[in-house]
C-alpha cells in the first residue's frame, strides 16, 4: 500500500500545484484535469532539479508554483496566446 498512497498524493499534490498555476495567470486555460495534473508534477520535478543543482536543498512548494506557472505560460505562448491570452486550442481534425 506504501507505492499506490505515494502515488496517489503524488496526483493530489500535483492536481492542487497545478491549479494554483492555472489561477497564477490570467485567463481561461482550456486545459483538462489530467493535463492540470502533469503541470504540476512536471513544475514540481522541474524546481526539484533546479533547487538541488543550485543551492542543494529540496524545493519548497513556491518554487513548484512558480515553476508550474512557467509551463502554463510556454503551453499558452506554444498556442499563439500570450500571459493573459491563452491562445486558441489546436483544432481535433
């Protein structure tokens, strides 16, 4: 039971720090909860790598924020928008 409770806090924290990124910027984010969810691990994995190589300690939930937050905005920038226009979603042809 340790992995599967690991896991699912794992999507919890990560469901819970990428909200908070999506509602850092302004805007609508037509995003859906899984893709919230891989925001937020994605930002929370990125910081780790970031605050272990600089000053060798964990990340704190800040940095996750801010790091998820910055995988929003290169999500929005990648569909043509900008930090409070989310672009236009690509087209399901």
């Amino acid at each position: 039971m340790g992995f599967l409770g690991y896991l699912i806090a794992l999507l919890i924290v990560g469901l819970i720090v990428g909200a908070l990124a999506r509602l850092a910027l302004p805007g609508r984010d037509p995003m859906s909860i899984p893709q919230t969810i891989a925001v937020g691990i994605g930002g929370s994995f990125l910081a780790g790598i970031a605050a272990e190589l600089l000053v060798g300690r964990p990340a704190g939930f800040l940095l996750c924020l801010i790091f998820s937050a910055g995988i929003v905005y290169v999500i929005r920038r990648s569909r043509g928008g900008g930090l409070t226009d989310p672009g236009m979603p690509p087209l399901d042809r």
